[in-house]
C-alpha cells in the first residue's frame, strides 16, 4: 500500500509540473487561474485551494478513496454558478455560468496580478437563492498559471417555521400562571425575537414579560399572571430570522382561552327534609340536605353528617350523596315522640375544596306511637219501622282512647251499608212486610274498628190504598187536576186526580195521616187522622172544592 500511495504522489508531482511550471512569467501582468467547480466525489462542502502539489495528491487520494472530503458533484438543483474575484487594487470580476444538468465545469480566469486575491464562487438555484458557496481569501498572483479545485458546502436557505406551541391554538382552561413556549424547526436569532416580532394580546392590550432562548424552543414567561375567562391571541411576524438570516415566510397566529377564576365561595345548606322544626314524622323517614352547589363527595359521610336522639345518642345510617342533595337513611326505624338533632359539619367540602364555614344543625320530632286500640262495640241499638219503605236505627255512643270518629252499618249478611258519624241514621227505599235486620260497628281515627254490636231486627208494615174522588163544590162537576198530598210528618205519597175527579195512591199502613187537596184557582181542602189498614183501600167521602173569587178557572165538562 505504502508503494502505492508514493507512486501516486509521483505521478501527481509530475502532472503539476507539467501543467504549470515554466508557463508563465512573473513579470507578465496577469495570471491564468483555472477553476474546477464538481467532481466524482461524494462531499457536499464547498472549498478553493490552490492547485499546489500537496493539494493536487489530496484531490487524488480522496477520489480513489472515495474519502468524504472528496470533491463534489455540482447538485441537481443548481442553476447556474456565479463566479467573483476581486481585490482592492483590481476592478471586481463577476461572470455567471449556467450549469443545470451538469456535474462538473471549469472555467479559466486572467487575473491581475497581485496579493490577497479574494476568489468567491456561488451556486443558485433556478430562484436565483445561493445554495452552495465557497472562498478562497489571499491568494498570491505573480504570474504563474494556477489551478484552483472547489470542495462545495450547502447553504441553509430554509425559513424557519413554528412547530408547535405550548398552550396550544384554541386550546381552552389555560392556567393564568402559564408560560408561553414555542418550538420552531431549527435555531433562530435571538435578537431578531422581540416585542416587534411577538406580541401576546388581550384584546387591545399587550402582555409584558421576559423572553428566554434554549436552540430551538422559546419561551416567553409573562410579568404577571394573566386574566381568568379571557381569550389571548399571540403572534410571531415575519422578522423572525435563523442564523443564516432566513426570514419566516407568513406571520403564525394563534390563541388560547384562559380558565375560570378558582372557586373560594364555601358551599351552604339551602334547604332539608324534614324541615326545621317539623312534627309528626314518620318513624321511617329519611332526612336530607342540598347543598348551593355540587359538593366533593368523599368528604360527604357518616362523620359529616350526623343524627342524633334527644338523648344526644347517635343514629346509626347509611349517608348517600347525588346531584347535590345529602341522604342520611336511618338502619332502623326512628323512635316515636321523639325530638331529633342533625347536623351537617364543617368537614364537607365542595368540589374547589372549600368547607362549609360553620356547622348547619336543625331538629325535627316524630310522630306519637300509633293508635292500635279500637273502640267499644256499640250496644242499644234499636230498629224502628216508621213506614212500609222506611226503618230508623239508632244507639248508644261507643268509647275510644282517642276518639270515636264514626261508625259502620252491617246487615243482617254482615255486608257492609254504610258509614256515619252520628248514632243514628235511617235507611229508606224498602220493600213493605219485609224484616230488615242491623248491625253497628265503631270506628276510630286510626282505622281502629270495633266488632258488630248485636242484631236488630224491623218488619216494615204493609201498604195499603186511600181512593176517593173530587168534585166542584157549586158545579159538582168532577175536577181533573187536584194534586192529593198524603203526610205523616213527611210526605208519604202523592197522586193526581183524573178526567173523572177520582184517585187511588199507595199508602203503608198506618195512622194519623193527614191528606191535603190543592188546585190552582180553589181554596185547599185538608183530611186528617186518616188510618190506612195492609192490603186495604180506605174510601174517603167527595171532597168539594170551592173556587177563589175572581180567578180564572178552566172546567171541562165530562
């Protein structure tokens, strides 16, 4: 290998030789410089030497070692290639050099001669943007001919962007405390972000604060917390730059929404079941409590909510909590007459975690033991038929230990008749010479009912008939019309005489009837202590009814 390198080294010695010794005069004004732009290297930097021998063998070396230093070939995507050589005693030079699609050129240059020749060689894209460059700086003209090789180094022409934001766009419940981060695609300069190129607003007004750098993340830390519920835009402008100074290519804007102001109102209790100071609850009832607002549930248990009889004994229970209402259930039923204390302590808490400022306690007493006495079974009952359709019941007043509130009718099945709240009623509509049979039971408040008193029994007499007819007293022309009335403290029954002045009406037997006749346009007409016998027409004599003076009285003549 070693025989290798040096026969190498050889041959490139005698090539510079060759190529450009003894050419040229150092007293000729201008000197030949070759420049080589691309080879079949695989680098991507960028550099001009001169075309010494020590630099003629690296270039060799590196392609038959395919070295990464070696020269490249010019990239697809340049345009053309700019050449400028200049110095302060010479006019600059400039010349540009379509390449596209090639790999590789080279171009010769006269040069005035001199010191501290500044050669620069740029590739651009079809944009006219420099991709690639390199330099060459205090090179020495006297002359002789020289070869300068280039090794190409890309240029960053990329404008940063923004990669993502911390909040992030539309992000909401933001905490006010909260720093603004921004992660761009690379590195930017520093002094291009400032309150120029970044703004944070609400509404109108801009927010202050400090600025810090880490590569590629910034992060802006306000003064001050911002404001609660409030809707913040930021935005980054086009000033920003990288390194290279490439500038973003569209302002980036986005925005947030801070959350709601932390909740520091302690929950209360707004309403309970029983209420406060309630009486006669029910030994089985549950007691609960809502809350003004959704509370933390865990903090909602047997130890924060307490029952306790008016022996200060504390009730076992089971505490549940939904929506916003507290459930104490009793494990057993509550004791009767009884004055309980509740009490909702400091201990719960809403979902903020702010507690109750003061304990919340009210009372409530059960009702009394219920009453499971009945009362006494009635006695006296009598059955008294008044008529064939009619029989009256009456009886002595039972007693309770609370009270009496009414008493129930039974037949003589024990079916059931009726309710009522005096000692005695009347049961009318009934069938004549037919036995009815009764009994009475008490009842009191509770539902209490006492058993059935002995039977008591009424046969309904039987029916009879009262018939007659009626005539007018001066024509002793039958009247149609007259209304007959029969009474016996009430009325009995009533009928109607017909086109012969006749009439028959159903009677119950019995005495002391009083019977009355009445017709428009006559004087009324009374029959009294009128007896009727079962299964009997009792004929009363012709009654003759006398007209009123001056009345108007329509007669039809039969």
């Amino acid at each position: 290998m070693k025989k290798l390198l040096i026969i190498l080294l050889l041959a490139l010695l005698t090539i510079n030789v060759s190529c450009g010794g003894g050419s040229g005069s150092s007293s000729a004004e201008t000197s030949l410089v070759t420049i080589t732009v691309g080879d079949s290297g695989q680098s991507v930097s960028l550099k001009v030497e001169k075309n010494t021998l020590f630099a003629q063998a690296k270039i060799f070396l590196n392609k038959f070692l395919r070295s990464d230093e070696a020269v490249a070939s010019i990239p697809s995507n340049v345009n053309k290639i700019t050449f400028t050589i200049s110095a302060s005693d010479m006019a600059t030079m400039t010349k540009d050099v379509l390449v596209q699609g090639q790999t590789s050129i080279r171009e010769t240059f006269s040069v005035p001669n001199g010191r501290d020749r500044y050669f620069l060689v740029e590739a651009k894209d079809i944009l006219d943007r420099v991709t690639h460059h390199g330099e060459a700086t205090d090179v020495d003209l006297d002359g002789t001919p020289i070869a300068l090789s280039i090794y190409m180094t890309s240029v960053d022409i990329t404008p940063p962007t923004v990669i993502s934001t911390s909040p992030a766009n539309n992000e909401t419940g933001v905490a006010v405390t909260t720093a603004i981060v921004i992660t761009f695609s690379e590195s930017i300069d520093p002094s291009t972000f400032n309150t120029t190129t970044f703004t944070l607003r609400n509404g109108g007004s801009d927010v202050e604060g400090e600025i810090s750098f880490n590569g590629a993340v910034v992060t802006f830390t306000p003064s001050a917390s911002l404001a609660y519920s409030t809707t913040y835009t930021a935005t980054i402008t086009t000033g920003i730059k990288d390194f290279v100074g490439n500038a973003m290519t569209a302002d980036y804007t986005w925005t947030f929404i801070t959350g709601a102001a932390p909740d520091t109102t302690p929950p209360t209790v707004t309403g309970v079941s029983p209420g406060i100071g309630a009486t006669d609850v029910s030994i089985i009832s549950t007691i609960t409590a809502t809350f003004s607002e959704v509370m933390d549930s865990s903090t909602i248990n047997p130890s924060t909510f307490t029952l306790k009889d008016s022996s200060n004994n504390p009730v076992s229970d089971i505490v549940t909590y939904v929506g916003t209402t507290a459930t104490f259930t009793p494990s057993g039923n509550l004791m009767y007459s009884t004055t309980y204390t509740a009490t909702i302590t400091t201990g719960v808490k809403d979902l903020a975690g702010n507690a109750m400022t003061e304990n919340y306690t009210w009372t409530f007493t059960t009702g009394a033991a219920p009453d499971t006495t009945p009362p006494s079974v009635p006695t006296g009952l009598i059955a008294t038929a008044v008529s064939a359709s009619q029989i009256d019941l009456s009886w002595d007043a039972s007693t309770d230990n609370v009270g009496v509130a009414g008493y129930k009718i039974y037949d003589y099945y024990g079916t059931y008749l009726k309710s009522v709240t005096t000692t005695s009623t009347s049961f009318i509509g009934l069938n004549p010479n037919i036995q009815y049979c009764f009994s009475v039971s008490a009842l009191d408040a509770a539902g209490n009912e006492s058993g059935q008193s002995s039977q008591a029994c009424a046969v309904t007499p039987g029916a009879g008939n009262i018939s007659g007819s009626v005539n007018d007293a001066v024509t002793h022309y039958p009247l149609q019309g007259v209304l007959i009335t029969v009474y016996n403290g009430s009325v009995i029954s009533t009928g109607i005489s017909d086109s012969e002045g006749t009439y028959n009406l159903p009677v119950p037997a019995g005495s002391g009837y009083w019977i009355e006749f009445s017709k428009a346009g006559y004087i009324t007409v009374y029959y009294s202590n009128v007896s009727v016998v079962s299964d009997t027409t009792t004929y009363l004599e012709t009654v003759f009814m006398v007209s009123i003076p001056g009345e108007k009285i329509a007669s039809t003549l039969l």
